[in-house]
C-alpha cells in the first residue's frame, strides 16, 4: 500500500463522465449527451480550482467505475499515483472506505468532496482541512439539504451509516450523528449543487463559460421553458 508525503489530502469523487451513467436527474431535462457534458466541465472545474499550491495538501481522484482509472487519469491528466478506485457499496459506504484507506496510507487529515459544486476553491480546502485543528469534524452545507465537503481527522464509520443519501435530510442527520459521538463539529459556508435542471439555472453564470457554444446553446434553450 502507498503511503503519502503529505499529511493533508483532499478526496476528490469523480465519476467518468460516459452519456447515459451520470446526472440522471439532469438528464432527463437535458438529454444523457448535455447531462454528460455539463458533468465533466464541472468535476473539470473542481479539480482545476482544488489544485494545491506547493506542498499545502496532496490530492487523490476517486473514481468509479474501478475499470475507468487509465480514461480518468487521461482526461484530468493526473498520475496513476494519484487515482484510487471507490470501493463498493452505496455512497456512504464508499466514503467511509475512501477514508478508512487514505488514514491507513498516513494521512493526518482528509477532506472529501465531489464534482457537483461549481463554487468551490482551493481556500475552501483549505478551510475544511485548518479547521480540524481545534473541531473532529469539519462540514461543507449544500442548498439542497445535502453536504458538498465533509472533512475529518480520524475515521468516523458512524457518520455514513444508515443515511438516505437520496433524502433533504442528509445533513441533518449527520450532524445528529456527530452529536451523538460528542464529535465537535466546524460547520463551513453553504454552497449550491448541481443535480437537478432547477440547480443548473441557479449556477447557470458560472457553468455557462466552461461549455463549448453548442453545448450552452441547447442547454439554455431548455432552461428558458423552466
């Protein structure tokens, strides 16, 4: 098992971003090619705005399906060293495993997020992963009642179990899971997501320059009739 120079590590889930396997919520408004397209320029978004400068943390793709490393390393253009596949189960469980291992390879403090927030930035990272200096648990808060980040500095299984992850409860219910456990938790600034048409309208200004012309002009002819 690799282990890894930096003691900070963001967790980035990306999904490869093939028509007809991702944004199905948003695919039913746009269309698997648009849903697709809106997909990648986002998590090429994320990925592009966590960058690290220097040494401040390392950083680890996430990805799924296990088959999809070489066309997920391709497209984003990183190393294989920093390509680790979700393991299975349901998105509770695999976040729970993505911290379980990158702890196990030496990590001091990790932060996971996804690809779905077109608003996050590097000092956002940041802020989660400093946080953990004086908090157990430091978590991002989306519009839609869910989380954009969530950050910790040992695992914590409880905090993914037993969620409706599909729910507008699932911050909610995190959070009462970290009372619970007596976890001392640093809620960070909320943030908008994109899983629904309703969501891209709200974050259409800053989607709207990533996409090739073709792509924004049938995108925003939907968006008018909403």
């Amino acid at each position: 098992m690799t282990a890894f120079v930096a003691t900070d590590v963001l967790a980035v889930f990306v999904k490869d971003p093939r028509p007809g396997t991702v944004k199905s919520r948003l695919a039913g408004a746009l269309g698997a090619e648009a849903a697709a397209a809106v997909y990648r320029v986002m998590a090429e978004g994320v990925v592009r705005r966590t960058a690290p400068r220097s040494d401040e943390y390392g950083r680890v793709i996430v990805f799924d399906p296990p088959e999809s490393g070489g066309t997920v390393g391709e497209w984003l253009g990183v190393e294989a060293a920093v390509l680790m596949p979700q393991s299975p189960g349901d998105i509770g469980a695999r976040m729970a495993r993505a911290f379980e291992e990158l702890f196990e390879r030496g990590a001091r403090r990790v932060a996971l997020t996804g690809t779905d927030v077109p608003a996050l930035e590097r000092e956002d990272v940041r802020a989660a992963l400093e946080s953990l200096d004086e908090h157990d648990v430091a978590i991002g808060p989306a519009t839609d009642g869910g989380y954009y980040l969530i950050a910790l500095k040992r695992p914590q299984p409880e905090l993914f179990r037993g969620i409706g992850w599909s729910g507008p409860d699932v911050l909610t219910k995190t959070l009462e899971r970290a009372a619970t456990g007596n976890l001392d938790v640093r809620v960070l600034r909320t943030m908008g997501d994109v899983d629904t048409v309703e969501d891209l309208a709200a974050e259409w200004e800053r989607v709207r320059p990533w996409l090739d012309a073709e792509a924004r002009e049938g995108i925003e002819r939907t968006l008018r009739l909403i």
